[in-house]
C-alpha cells in the first residue's frame, strides 16, 4: 500500500504585533518551501475559485502599514478600519490558514519515484553528456510542413484523389484511351483533369510553402543559452536538452524547461498560456529555493523527469543536486514551449523537453487536410450520380447483346456491325471482331463516355477558380483589416472558403467562449446598502501620482455617487465598513500591476491588472475607480494608494 500523504500541522495562532514591529517592516529575502510567494497563496492545481470567495477580513492575519494615515475625521476613520483589519487576524476563533495545497504531480512525486526505464535524466549545464549515446535526444527544430520536395507530388495526389469525383475524371480519361473506342482525340481528355489537378496542387504548394517560412522563422529565433559561465544568443534550433536557458519578460520560452532561478528572490515567475490552452490569464510557476540558493554558473545536478508526454497539466520529476537530497518537481515548476513570460524581469530554466518532444508539438497533429461541408456534399451527389451512370450504361450494354443476339447472321452485311472488309473487291478481309462479349463490353465504355456530362468537370474546375478569387478579395477587403496591429486577413485554407459564416452546431462550457471574456463591476451591497445607482457617477477612473507623472487604471468603472461619498467625507459603522470592503477587494487577489504607456496621453501613464481570473481584475479596478488603487506587488509586501496616500502593507505573515 502507498503511504497516505499527511498535511503537516498547522502554524500557531498569529501573535499580536509590537510596536517595534509596526514601525519596522523587515521583507525577508526568502520564504520557506513549498510556498515560495505568500502573495499567490493558491496552487495553479488548486480550485482558486473556491479558495478566494472563502477569503474575508476575519481570515486575513496581521498586516502592517509603514506610513500613516493622513489627520482628520475621515481620515480616522480610514486608520480605524485599517487597525480593524490588522486585528482581524488575531481575533479569538479567527479561522487559521492551512498550509497550500500541493498539485497532483508534486503529491505523486512525494509517494513514488520514476524507475529508470520509464525516466530521461538531464543533466544540468551539460548537454553533451546528457545528449550522448544511446540517449541522443531531438534538437529543439520544429517541422509543421505536410510536404518535402520528394513527397510532394505522390502525397498531395493521394489527397486529391480522396475527391470521388477526381477518381470518376480518372477513369474517363483511361477510357478514352481504349484505341477500340474510336475517341477522337484520346489525348485532350486528359487536359481537364490535368487542369483541376494542377491548380489544387499549385494552392497546396503555396500553402506549405507558408508553413515552410513559418518554421524558418521560428527556428531561426534567437535565446539566451549558458555557454562557459556566460549566456550568449544562440538560434532556438541549436538549443539542446540540458542547457540553461535565459528568457526575459514578454519573450516566448523556446522549450520546455524546468524553473531553477527568476528575478524574484522568492522564484516566482508568471507565464501567459495562451498559446496553449487560450488563456489570457496570468500563471504562476515557482523556483526551488534549493535551485535558487546556487549561483546560475555553479549550477550542477540531473534531472530525473518523466518521458515526453501530451499532458500539459502534468509534470513528474526530481532534482538531485550535488551533495543534497532530491527534491521533487511538478506542474509548478516547469514552463512549456509557446508561453510568454510576463510581469518577470528574467527567468533561468534548465531544458527538458526540446523540439517534436515538447508537450505543445506532441499535442499537434500536424497540417489536416480540411474539407468543407459542400465538398463532402458533392461527394455523396457524385457517388450517386456514379451508380446512376452506372445502370443506365448496364442498360445499354444488356440491350444491344440482346441485340447482336438477334442478329448474329446479319452482322456480316449490318452497317458497323460488318464482319468483312468489301471495300476491295478483289481481296475481301475480316475486320478486328472481337466477338459479341467483346462488343457488348465496348458498348458499356462507349456508354460511359456518352453519359459523362452527367457529372461536370467544369464544376469543379469553376469551384477552385472561385476559390483562388474568393482568398484575393478577402485578403484584400478594407473591412478586414486590423489597425491595431497594421495586419491583413489571411486565407490560410483555400477549402474551406465556403464554410466562413456557417455554424451548424454551438457548443460552449463557460463565459468566453464565445463572447469576449470580460467582467465588469456593476454594483455593491456593503453593510446592508445596495450601491447599484452609476447614473451621474464618473467613468475616468480615480488617478494617482507615479514618477511624478499621473496613473489611471487602463479600464475605467463607472462609479456610484453616494458610495463615493460615503468613502470621502462619512464616519460611522457603514463608511468603516465601505472601506474595509474596498480594502479587501484591493489586498486580496493574486492581482499584478503594470506601468504601460498612455498612446492617447503621453503625458500620463495607465495600470494595467493582470491576474489568474477576470473576476479579480473586474473588482481590482473597481477597487482603484473608488479610490483604492493597487500599485505595486512584490514577493514580500503590496503597495496601495487610498485617495493620493501610499500605503504598503507586509505580506511576510500571510
């Protein structure tokens, strides 16, 4: 039986802070593990949902302020709401919080190790030992082209002739072939096939032509890789399983690589996964604190993670550094091909994963052969009009060896039917009789070749046409065009022209798949008052001063003018509780904010929030429309603006 994995005990109740302390906030450099970040409570396996709609002010422990509050009535009644909110966590029966929980693969790496043959070990810093026979793992090129120069022709025929009516085309052409038929010009038939074939193989080309360019691209893309003790640019195809590789924010990661160090001194590190699974939402991975406490070029240790896979939710490793015990790694700590490194100034992984073994090459299948619904249509019409064709030449055939039967005598005088060449009276020859089988069988090809025009090859020389028009316009409509980001519409399967517009069946699981996944904060139930009247309220959002220069929230929220009110000028019960809602909605979030540019005023700067849900950014920048503005995150505490007073709050006892 597998051991039960046991959570460990809770920590003791929070004590009351000191003077002393109030007045000294200490950020330490490093927290214990498995919890590098006491700002991102909630594990990325973890039910967040849950997790956060739990959370309230009695859960909260201490907090402290390094700068006090400003004098006067309301202000008083902002620092009683502040000093209620730091009690709040050493309260009798205040509920404790329980140590985060671990992802799946972390739980099964605790429990069990990879045996060997199931394993691949990498060695940190030294890809040509981890690289060397028998191992030999793929570099870190991508191929999502469907042709080479040698398969071109055998495999894009293959894929044509998937099209009945092609086959049927084939076939006629091969009729008309039969010297015994008497086809006019037997070498004409061909050309319109020939056409049809040459345009869709031409499409075809282009389009892996594309897909060629694209790879180039992307394999020629330079990274920071560790090379003696220094990183140096090295093209994203060069890049081998063991190197320590170096990204810096908003770059995509060129493989899958394990989180050893990142800018933050508690190995934090957020990645954007859209790419991967659509979501725009930010993600949190963490660094070893035993990675983290060892210099980059000191670096040295193996890897024993689990085989290439599809999972990617799913990661079973461990690390065995020199001299130390091996530590398990999960989900967590591994970032994935194709995501973006955001809100991080530099993260150092260790590559794992390199090329078609990446999770993100694994789970493609590569370039499909997209049909539309009207070609598959016209397949089943040509199979029907096929064995239409079919009996009316069995028809034909049966009657006239009915009626070479009847006249089998008379088929030596009969007109066309002549046995005998009586052209030269003097030397009579027997024409090439093949007998009347024979004869009935060339009727069933003469009748197939008569009754042809039952299924048009023009139609299908017109749709591909049509086609190659219908791509032009659309790359070239006006309408089309995106001025954001200076790019045209591109037509990337000519096939499925036909099908844009037309949706059969919906199917949708949540908010967002189909609608833009955008919440937006409407109204507010604080100690029993409803808040939900915006008319007349301001939509510019509340702003503060950065750098000397002012800071907007990038997203403005309509406010309601009697809350605003009563957060400004009111004291009692109702306005400390407004406020400790606002200071709730403002601390309690996974929230991260960034300084971005104004395009419309350069004179200003806007705050961007960026979080694990759209449900925390919604009332993040509520939160800064009535004043409490978040911003500044770090490892060890937050920073806020409470109407133009900074306040930093510790996150070291949460």
């Amino acid at each position: 039986m597998r051991p039960e994995w046991q959570s460990p005990p809770p920590p003791p109740p929070p004590r009351e802070a000191t003077a002393d302390e109030l007045e000294a906030i200490d950020v330490p450099a490093r927290l214990p593990d498995p919890v590098p970040s006491p700002i991102l409570r909630h594990s990325p396996s973890v039910g967040s949902t849950m997790s956060r709609s739990l959370r309230s002010v009695a859960d909260m422990p201490s907090v402290t302020f390094a700068a006090d509050i400003r004098s006067g009535s309301r202000a008083e009644s902002i620092a009683s709401s502040f000093e209620s909110f730091r009690r709040a966590g050493s309260r009798p029966g205040a509920v404790e919080r329980m140590p985060t929980r671990r992802s799946a693969s972390e739980r099964a790496g605790s429990q069990r190790d990879l045996r060997d043959e199931d394993a691949r070990f990498v060695y940190i810093n030294d890809a040509a030992r981890t690289n060397a026979l028998p191992a030999k793992f793929p570099d870190n090129a991508v191929r999502t082209t469907k042709y080479s120069i040698l398969t071109f022709i055998p495999r894009n025929l293959y894929e044509q002739f998937h099209r009945v009516a092609y086959v049927y085309f084939l076939i006629l052409a091969a009729l008309n072939q039969v010297p015994q038929l008497g086809v006019f010009s037997p070498v004409a038939s061909v050309l319109p096939l020939a056409f049809v074939l040459g345009v869709t193989a031409v499409k075809d080309a282009y389009e892996d032509w594309r897909r060629h360019r694209s790879d180039k691209n992307e394999n020629n893309r330079t990274a920071s890789v560790l090379v003696d003790g220094v990183f140096q640019p090295k093209r994203w195809k060069e890049i081998q399983v063991g190197d320590l590789v170096r990204v810096v924010a908003n770059e995509t990661l060129p493989c899958d690589m394990v989180l050893v160090s990142t800018s933050d001194p508690t190995g934090v590190a957020y990645v954007q996964t859209i790419n991967l699974d659509g979501e725009s939402n930010l993600k949190t991975r963490y660094a070893k604190q035993e990675t983290m406490s060892t210099p980059t070029e000191a670096l040295a240790g193996v890897i024993k993670c689990e085989k290439p896979n599809r999972n990617i939710y799913g990661f079973l490793a461990t690390v065995d550094l020199d001299g130390r015990r091996a530590v398990s790694l999960g989900t967590s700590n591994i970032m994935l091909r194709g995501c973006e490194l955001k809100n991080t100034a530099w993260a150092i992984g260790v590559a794992v994963y390199t090329g078609r073994d990446t999770k993100v090459m694994l789970n493609s299948s590569g370039a499909p052969s997209k049909r539309s619904r009207l070609e598959t249509h016209m397949n089943r019409e040509t199979i029907v009009l096929a064995v239409v064709l079919v009996l009316l030449c069995f028809i034909v055939s049966l009657l006239a060896g009915i009626w070479l039967g009847d006249h089998n005598d008379e088929l030596g005088v009969i007109p066309f039917f002549r046995k005998k060449d009586f052209s030269d009276p003097n030397e009579v020859e027997n024409y090439k009789w093949y007998g009347t089988g024979a004869q009935v069988v060339f009727t069933f090809m003469m009748a197939v070749i008569q009754f042809q025009v039952m299924i048009p090859i023009a139609l299908f020389i017109s749709m591909e046409l049509v086609r190659v028009g219908q791509a032009y316009f659309m790359v070239q409509d006006k309408h089309m065009f995106d001025d954001k980001r200076q790019a045209k519409f591109q037509c990337r399967a000519l096939n499925i022209n036909e099908d844009l517009g037309q949706i059969k069946y919906v199917f949708s699981d949540k908010t967002g798949t189909l609608t833009e996944n955008r919440m937006e904060f409407r109204c507010a139930s604080v100690h029993g008052g409803d808040f939900s009247e915006t008319d007349g309220g301001e939509a510019d959002g509340h702003a503060v001063t950065a750098d000397g220069l002012p800071l907007r929230p990038k997203t403005a929220v309509k406010t309601d003018p009697k809350l605003m009110a009563l957060l400004k000028d009111r004291t009692g019960a109702k306005a400390d509780a407004t406020r400790e809602f606002f200071l709730t909605l403002v601390t309690c979030n996974t929230i991260v904010p960034i300084i971005v540019d104004d395009e419309a005023d350069p004179a200003s700067r806007l705050v961007e929030y960026q979080g694990e849900s759209p449900d925390e950014e919604a009332l993040v920048y509520a939160a800064a429309a009535y004043g409490y503005t978040l911003v500044e995150r770090t490892s060890g505490y937050i920073i806020i603006d409470v109407f133009g007073t900074r306040q930093r709050i510790s996150k070291s006892r949460l």
